[in-house]
C-alpha cells in the first residue's frame, strides 16, 4: 500500500488552475462572506462559480 503525503483531491478527475482580478471591495466581500460561510475562499469561489456556471447554462438550454 502505497500512502501519498497531501491534500487530498478535490475531485476525481484533474484540476484546472483558474485566476481573476476583481475590484478590493468585491474581494473584501468575497472574503467576509467565505468566512460566514465558514469555508475558505478557494472553496467558496469554486461552489459559486459552478453554481453560477450550472445556471446559466441550464438557462440557456
């Protein structure tokens, strides 16, 4: 058995490395509401975009 030293997966296919700029305020609320939320702001960007992203393309047919 082979133990591998880590994080762990996000998923179980490979991940994509996605970057953006914002204004300071979007990012200072992005930041509060990812502490609210009581996740990492990682985390709460990639739940918001795939939802988004699943809307929208639901939306669209």
């Amino acid at each position: 058995m082979t133990v591998r030293a880590g994080r762990p997966r996000l998923s179980g296919e490979p991940n994509a490395n996605l970057s953006f700029k914002c204004p300071e305020s979007a990012a200072q609320m992005i930041e509060r509401a990812a502490r609210v939320s009581g996740v990492k702001k990682s985390e709460f960007m990639r739940e918001a975009a795939v939802e988004k992203a699943a809307r929208v393309l639901a939306a669209a047919g």
